[in-house]
C-alpha cells in the first residue's frame, strides 16, 4: 500500500464525513484544487507542512462526525463559533491553528457545551 492510497483515502473520509470537495480541502489547506486532486489521484504528494494540516483536518472532520451529519460538520467548519469568540473554525485551520478548533471539539465531547 503507497503512501499516496492512504492520503486518497483521508481525503475520502474527508469527504464521506465532513461533506467536504477536494476544493474546500484546498482553501483551507491553501493550495490549488488540482493539487488536492492530484493527490486524490495518486500523481503527487502534499508537502510535510500540507500533509500535517490535512491529518489534522480528517481527525477533526471525524471528531464531528461523532456529533454531526456530514452537511452538518461542514456548516460547522465554516460557522463563526462561539467557543472561538466568533471566529469560524476554518479560518482558524487555514491560519494553521488547528489545536484551537481540537481544544473546542474536545470540550464538546466532554460535554461541556452540549
């Protein structure tokens, strides 16, 4: 198994439960749509920095898939959250700060918030 089926198949899962194109993975990853494909597709790989941010995407994307329907964790994503004083968790993953959106979906998990 290369390393290019298994980002295939986080960008899959992405999809399946974050309701998520390969063009939101590039806007919030910064990068050009037919980059994201051509990882899909198995001709490229993301650098290490991009690499990181999309793991840390599909770990996010599948802890919302314990609360949310896939349309719904997307409207998540792109919703100005209380929890993060009104920024939207997007722009908080595009800005690289993806332990700030762990930290509030932990405290979901914990109950805290429900």
């Amino acid at each position: 198994m290369t390393a290019n089926n298994a980002i295939a198949r986080k960008l899959n899962a992405i999809r399946m439960k974050g309701a998520m194109q390969s063009v939101d993975v590039a806007n919030l990853l910064g990068l050009r749509p037919e980059t994201v494909s051509r990882w899909n597709q198995g001709k490229a790989f993301p650098r290490p920095g991009a690499e990181r941010t999309l793991l840390e995407l599909d770990y996010i994307v599948d802890e919302l898939s314990d609360f949310y329907e896939p349309a719904d964790a997307r409207l998540w994503l792109y919703s100005p959250q209380k929890l993060l004083d009104g920024a939207r968790p997007a722009d908080l993953i595009q800005a690289g700060d993806t332990q700030r959106v762990i930290e509030i979906i932990d405290q979901l998990r914990d109950g805290v918030y429900l």
